[in-house]
C-alpha cells in the first residue's frame, strides 16, 4: 500500500533503495548537465530520504498516468516529458497539472523527470528507436557540442540496414515495432526507392534537417513533422544529387519515445542491484497520444 503524504521518512530496509539512490543512478545515467538549457528535469516532487520499491515509468506525466502509478502502488513516477516547462505560482488542485502534484504526493509517489538530457544519453531515446529499427553502427545526428569527449552523446542517431530494402517495406517495418496510435505513419517519397542509411530522432525532429542531410540519410524517421519544414524538405531532395533522399517517414510523437522506456527500466533495476539494491521497474501501458480517432480522406 502506498504511503500516505503525511507519513515520516523511513529508513531503507535491507536491498530497497531511497529515493536518492535512485535519483543518483538516474543521473549517473543521465546527468542533467546534458538537458538542453531550455529544460526542466529532475526531481519533481518527493523526499529523498523516502524509500522506493516500485518505479512506473511513462512518456507523459498525465492523470492517466497517475491512475496506473497509484494502482501498481508506485513509490516513483519516472517520465520523460516535463510537468512543468515554465515557471508557476501555484500547484493547486484546480488544473491538471496541479492535480496531478497532490495525487502522486497524497499517495507517497514521487516524480522524477528525465528529458532532454535523455535524448543526449548513449543509452537514449533516439538509440532505442533505431534498435527496434535494426539499425547498426550508430552516430548521432547532432553530436551534443558541450562534451566533444564524449562523441557517443548527442540528439538523433544516424546508422544503417543490414541491407537495402523498399521504401514502403521501410515504413511498414516502422509502423509493425512501434505502438499503436492513430496517426499511424504518414511516408513522403517513392515507395519503391531503395533506403539503407536511416536517421531517427524520437519526438519532435523537424529542426534537424540540415544534420540530416549532412549524414546522407535515405530516409528520416521522426515525429511531429510541421507542414513547411516537410514541403521544404521534400523540395529540396526533389532539387539536388540525392535522387529525392532524404525521404520522410513521420510518426506519432508519443510512440517516437516510448520504446525507450523498457530499456531505461532494466538499466535503473541493474544499477542499484550493482549497489546492492533491489527496485520493481515496470513500463506504463497507458496510450498517452491524444488522438483518438483517425477519419479517412474521401474517396481514400
């Protein structure tokens, strides 16, 4: 059962971690240096002297959510995306976001963001989807410039097929290993043209196209692909040597990230079993996209 608000700290039975030592392990992983300056990450909400035995982790932090970290009886709530992006003065009950501070802290349950500072990690969100993609040899698109000895970190990952396959195979294979949502992928080029070299950036990726281009990239795979930047994208592929590349495959934003979330679990469980520590990780089931309902064009 999880704990009340008002309840003392307790201390950390033999093998459950505090709530620190998790926040230790998550920034060991992911330090908050690496988050864009324009970020907000890490601990949310919550007592670090607290202990924690189960973690929920999710892309949104929504009520929805909530619901699914307080009846698994969630001592943490880890998400990627932030609650809070911009300053607030106050957390009242009365919005959504304010609803969802009182639930997680009336029920014991903490909050920890990990965002952008993820996107850099090696392990990140960009290498989880390339690897569901079956892409090898990874590099970032955007090499974070802050730590130039540490190539591996950066936004995006470019790397390759084993072998040529179809555009349309391409983005089949993309829509059979993502989840559900009802955008579904939307694809821009020629279905048959033959796509190897493959640049991925989970979430919203339409400021990295002159990165993509640099790579020599056949095909891009993002989400939240804005009308402008597409067309301009598509035009200028239509328009130099690279015979229509990059070609564009957009996804659902929420899908774009939630591959990472599995992975992030078992490297949390194994850091603090390496400290002698023992936590329950699991990933939320919870479809976060907003859309519900896709009504084909006529005569589609």
């Amino acid at each position: 059962m999880s704990r009340t608000a008002d309840a003392p700290p307790t201390a950390a039975p033999s093998g459950a971690p505090t709530l620190g030592e998790v926040v230790d392990a998550l920034q060991a992983r992911h330090p908050p240096a690496w988050a864009q300056p324009w970020d907000a990450v890490g601990l949310v909400a919550g007592d670090p002297e607290t202990v924690v035995r189960t973690v929920l982790l999710a892309v949104d932090p929504v009520e929805e959510v909530v619901d699914e970290a307080l009846a698994r009886g969630a001592d943490l709530l880890l998400v990627h995306h932030p609650l809070f992006l911009r300053p607030v003065t106050s957390v009242a009950a009365t919005t959504p976001k304010g609803r969802v501070v009182h639930r997680l802290l009336a029920a014991g349950c903490a909050l920890y963001v990990a965002h952008t500072n993820a996107d850099a990690a090696s392990p990140g969100v960009s290498d989880a989807l390339a690897r569901i993609l079956d892409l090898h040899d990874l590099v970032p698109l955007e090499p974070l410039a802050e730590h130039p000895d540490h190539p591996e970190l950066g936004i995006g990952r470019v790397g390759d097929l084993a072998e040529p396959v179809r555009l349309g195979d391409f983005a089949d294979r993309v829509a059979e290993v993502l989840p559900a949502t009802e955008q579904g992928v939307r694809v821009a080029g020629d279905l048959d043209a033959l796509v190897r070299r493959v640049a991925v950036c989970g979430g919203s990726g339409d400021s990295l196209f002159d990165a993509v281009r640099a790579s020599g990239a056949d095909v891009y795979v993002t989400a939240d692909l804005r009308h402008h930047p597409a067309s301009e994208a598509r035009e200028t592929a239509a328009g130099g040597p690279g015979d229509g590349r990059p070609h564009l495959v957009d996804v659902a934003h929420w899908a774009s990230e939630w591959p990472w979330l599995a992975g992030c679990a078992d490297r949390l469980v194994a850091d603090l079993a390496a400290r002698g520590r023992t936590v329950g990780a699991h990933v939320s089931t919870t479809r976060t996209d907003p859309w519900t309902l896709r009504v084909p064009s006529r005569g589609e």
